[in-house]
C-alpha cells in the first residue's frame, strides 16, 4: 500500500528567510538600502500603474543596467548564497521527513515564492524542495541578460499552486491540466500545509485552510502581534515564532499535523476495506 502524502507549502521572504530576498546579496550591490529600493518600486508602480509584482522586475532591470551590472542567471543566483535563515531552517527539512516517515507518511517541501526563482536557486536550501514556484526572468541566449518576464506570481496567484500540487500538476502553463476534475487526487486537500507569515499569504492561507488543510502564521521573535490578527479572524489553524529548530513550538505543532494526517489516512483506509 502507497505510504499517504503530507504537502508542506512555503512561503519565503519572512517565512524561511529573516526579510525579502532581494534585501541581503541584490540591493546591496546596487549600492543601496532595502528602503531605498522597494520606495523607488512603489513610486513606479503608482506613477505607473505597473501591477506591483512585475515593477520590482522591471526596477531590477532597470537598476542593474543603469550600473553597468550584467544580471545573469549566475550573478542572481551568487546572491541568493548570501540570504540569512531563520534559526534551524537548515536542519528543519531533514528532521521532519525523518519524523514523517517514523508515523508512514511521505512528506514533501514547495516552495511558493513572489520572489526570484534565480535568486532562490542560489540558496543553500533549494535543493530540499521537489518544486519551486517563483518569479522567473526570460534570458536572452546570446547576452545572458533578462528580456521579459517568464513568471510572475503575486500574492493571490499563489492560491493556484494549491491546487496543482494537489493534482500533480506541476507545469505551471498547463492550464487544462489544472482545472480538470479529478476525483483521485495525487495529495488530498487535507494533506497539504501552508506556511506564511502576513497579510499577502492570506489568500493561500485560506485556500489551505478553508479546504480542510492546514494553515500556519510565522513571526519573528517578539513580533507576534504582526501575526495574531489572522488567528483572531480565522485565516490560519496556528501561529507560531519562525524558529525551526529542534523541539521549539513551530516543530511540535507540525508533529501534530503529520500525525493527524497518519491518523485520517490510516482511518479512511480501514473504512475503505
């Protein structure tokens, strides 16, 4: 018999990484704040009306030429080596396919980012997702450099990749494949788990949660109150500090997830037979 599946699904910036992405290798090397940068992207997207996703690409663009900087798929992806996690993210993938595994459950990562798929792939931690969902450039073959945006996804297109993941429907272009109907469904909705930390993950939080999933809020140490609002009006199942070490509060929450999952499964099968 098939071991069930259990769907942890990411956000990244001040979910697993202490800020945005861009802040720790990109925008320093432009020579500015993460203030200055994403002010600047907020005036183009209000001058404009430049949806505000698809701006900070264009501000990346932008930017980066007007240095004279030559932003290959190589030169973002050395950026993302300098992000900073928060405290056991880098053991946290490990330790909980471990306990999965312990209750008979498969557990996989995704990450659904608004960030840089570049960036990310630099990152020590890319490797530990078996998909990633993430704003893509279009590279020219003969400069190297951006020409167009490949993917974009803002805050409410994440709520898409819920249900992909669901269906095993990866290819993020195959539209049919996703709104088909299909009954036997590779990661039942009440598998899957979204981890977020605000006000643009509400939407896949509640998705997730509204479908019999599950949805955590993450804050960094001392700033619950930047989370606790979404518990107050029902967005998430948990909140917790985003410390992913070993034995603090967010792990135990997920070892209560994962067993519930082996729990129904291991129920659902027995009232199949």
């Amino acid at each position: 018999m098939k071991k069930p599946i259990a769907a942890i699904l990411y956000d990244f910036d001040s979910t697993l990484a202490k800020s945005d992405m861009q802040n720790f290798g990109f925008i320093p090397a432009l020579g500015l704040t993460p203030a200055e940068f994403w002010s600047a992207t907020t005036r183009f997207a209000e001058e404009t009306g430049v949806e505000r996703t698809l701006s900070y690409l264009y501000m990346m663009v932008k930017m980066t030429k007007e240095r004279g900087i030559k932003m290959t798929r190589g030169w973002l992806a050395e950026m993302g080596k300098k992000i900073e996690f928060f405290p056991g993210v880098h053991t946290w993938f490990k330790r909980i396919n471990e306990f999965g595994k312990t209750c008979g459950v498969n557990v996989e990562h995704y990450l659904i980012s608004s960030g840089n798929m570049e960036i990310v792939e630099g990152c020590d931690i890319a490797k530990e997702f078996k998909k990633i969902y993430a704003c893509e450039f279009l590279f020219d073959p003969v400069s190297k450099e951006p020409v167009w945006p490949k993917l974009a996804i803002n805050f409410t297109q994440k709520t898409q990749y819920f249900f992909r993941i669901s269906k095993g429907v990866y290819d993020a272009n195959d539209d049919a494949g996703v709104n088909e109907k299909r009954p036997d469904r590779r990661i039942p909705y009440t598998n899957i788990i979204y981890i977020g930390d605000g006000m643009t993950d509400i939407p896949a939080m509640i998705v997730a949660k509204n479908n019999g999933g599950k949805s955590i809020a993450v804050y960094p140490q001392g700033k619950r109150e930047k989370v606790e609002q979404l518990y107050q009006d029902g967005r998430v199942n948990y909140v917790c500090q985003a410390d992913y070490s070993q034995g603090r509060e967010l792990e135990k929450v997920m070892h209560l997830v994962i067993q519930g999952i082996a729990i129904n499964e291991s129920l659902g099968n027995r009232e199949a037979h």
